[in-house]
C-alpha cells in the first residue's frame, strides 16, 4: 500500500503508512513513534482515521460490487443473454484502446431501474474528446455487432443518424429503449454524464478514496456507492461532474490515470 493523505486541521495535510504504521505529524514524529507497531500508544489521531477509513472502504468495494450482481440476474433480464454478453464484451473491450474502464449493470444508473429491462454498459473512455468517444462508441456496436447477434445499430445514437456521445445520445437511447419493453438493449453510458459522478467512487485506489473520505468527513458528507450524501441523505450536486466535486472539495482536479 502506499502512503495515505489525510487531512489535518486547517489545509493541512499528512502522509499516513499504514504498513510501517507511521505519520508525518508532529505528535507521531516527536512522541508517538517511540512506541512499537501494534500499540496502541503509537496512533496519532490521523492513524486511526486512516484504519477506520480503509476497513469502511473495504466493506463498501464489496457491497457495491454485490449490489451490481443483484441487478444482473434480476428476472425481468434474460439470463442466457446476460451469459452471453458476459462473454463477448471482454473480447470487444480488451481489443479497443481508448476504453480505461468499463462496466455491465449497475443499480444507481438513473436509466436501469425499475423502468425497462436495460442492461446498462458503463463506459470511462480514456479522452474526454468528442471525436474519440465517437470513435470508441462506434468500435464497441461494431465489435458487439461481429460476435452478436445483438440488437444495436449507430443510428439509434441520436435521431439524424449521427453520433454524438453526450447527454442527448442518453436520452434518445433511452427513449429508444423505452420503446422496445421487450428487447434488451445495451445502453452505453459516457464521460460527460452520470458515470463521471459515480466514477469517484469506483475507479480509484483505496488510498486515493481515504484521502477523500478524509476530506470530505470533514464537511459533513458521507462518500457512498451513489456518491456523496450530505447529513440528511441527499445526493450531493447529482449533475455535477467530477471537476466541479473536486472544486467543492477544495481539490485541485486530479486525472483517473493519477488516483491510483
Ligand atoms: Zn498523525
């Protein structure tokens, strides 16, 4: 593991390890350290906010991943297809570039519950640019349309025809999905929406999610599955990106590449 940021008072910040079990406070520094790993004299109080922190974060990765597994195998989904797309995507995926990461159903998708049986492919293009996601979206329907069969044609990206990866692509496929009850449609999800929100939470390293946590405990928010909860259990600023939860953070933004 590596070091572990965690917020001091004020913007003051310390680097925690948690392996040789050390802080660069001044109370670790100067009193703390002279007593042995496995003491409890030897927590300064941003140590044990870090174990805390990682044991919590532990048990959400899992939970959340759990929550994921439910929704695949719901009824209303057709299970010998889930099986097969199961299959085919990890070729089709593995052999695009651009894809940082990606994702096959997910409950907190605003588009996957409860309304239409959609099986909602969650997509973290490595550019944020118009004409690679373009490009990323097109090489995926192609790669799926190959191995297929599967009920997918660009066309369905937007109404003249043209690909536009962003917002409107969503609800047109959406719309598009609604009116299809019974087909299982694959619904990609881009940077640009959602995802970019849900992201903080899934695609960073333990470390770089305690350093968050530590923050944003600080502020009263609880950093879940579906995102930031303030005090009264509202999601946080659900249309913001995550540029502009960092910004609220205080954080200076930091790239998915270098949150791990
Ligand atoms: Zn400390």
């Amino acid at each position: 593991m590596k070091t572990i940021e965690i917020k001091g008072s004020k913007d003051k910040y310390y680097e925690v390890d948690l392996n040789l079990m050390t802080c660069s406070c001044r109370d670790f520094t100067y009193r703390k350290c002279h007593h042995e790993i496995g003491s409890l004299e030897r927590l300064c109080k941003h140590l044990k906010e870090a174990i805390i922190i990682v044991d919590k974060l532990k048990a959400l990765h899992f939970s959340s991943s759990e929550e994921r597994m439910d929704y695949l195998t719901r009824s209303d989904l057709d299970q010998g297809l889930i099986e097969k797309i199961k299959t085919d995507l990890p070729k089709v995926m593995d052999s695009i570039d651009d894809i940082i990461l990606y994702r096959l159903g997910d409950i907190s998708m605003k588009y996957s519950v409860g309304r239409v049986p959609v099986l909602p492919l969650i997509i973290l293009p490595a550019y944020d640019d118009r004409s690679v996601r373009c490009s990323t979206v097109s090489s995926i329907i192609n790669g799926l349309k190959e191995i297929g069969p599967y009920d997918l044609s660009i066309s369905d990206m937007s109404s003249d025809g043209s690909m536009k990866p962003d917002r409107s692509v969503i609800e047109i496929l959406s719309k598009k999905v609604v009116g299809h009850l019974s087909t299982l449609r694959i619904l990609p999800i881009l940077a640009g929406y959602n995802f970019d929100y849900k992201s903080l939470f899934y695609t960073s390293s333990l470390e770089f999610m305690t350093k968050l946590i530590s923050i944003s405990s600080r502020m009263d928010l609880e950093l879940t599955g579906s995102g930031f909860r303030t005090e009264n259990g509202d999601l946080l600023g659900e249309e913001w990106t995550e540029s502009e939860i960092f910004d609220y953070l205080g954080l200076p933004y930091v790239d998915h590449d270098d949150r791990w």
